[in-house]
C-alpha cells in the first residue's frame, strides 16, 4: 500500500532490515516494492552504501545538498588515503 502509485508515500524509500529471511520471504519483500533488502548484521558501511545509493538515484531530481557535499569529501579522504599509501 506505500509504493501504490497512487499513495502520497510512493517515493519515500523503504529499506527492509532482516536478522533472518527465508528466500521466499526475500522474494516476497522484492515483490512488495522495498528499495533495498539487507540481512543483519549489517556494517555501517554497509548501510551507508545502501542509502547512497537510494539518495543519489539518478532519476531523483535533487539529492540533498548535504549528502552530496559528505559524498565529495569521502571521495576525496579516500584518494588522500590511497595516495598516502602509494608514497609507502
């Protein structure tokens, strides 16, 4: 009833955190619509990827001014890091 098309919560992303799922279970989720299926534990990395990829859709408009500054400076701390890494 959340991703009817008619529904006015149709575009708010729906994220299913599991501790156990059955495959049918799994496929009966997929089929209800959710964005992203994750099976605990789950790393905050992890999460943080899972949400990227959900605020930064490409069909989405206008991610979040805020997310994207984030998304720059990790990519930039990464590359420092690799860089670092290269001068050992």
């Amino acid at each position: 009833m959340l991703k009817a098309p008619s529904a006015p919560t149709s575009r708010i992303p729906i994220i299913v955190l599991s501790g156990y799922l059955t495959k049918t279970a799994a496929l009966g989720v997929n089929e209800s619509g959710v964005d992203e299926l994750l099976v605990k534990p789950v790393s905050p990395k992890a999460l943080y990827e899972h949400i990227s990829r959900i605020v930064l859709r490409k069909d989405q408009a206008n991610p979040p001014t805020a997310f994207v500054q984030n998304q720059r400076r990790r990519a930039e701390l990464h590359k420092k890091k690799a860089g670092d890494l290269a001068l050992l």
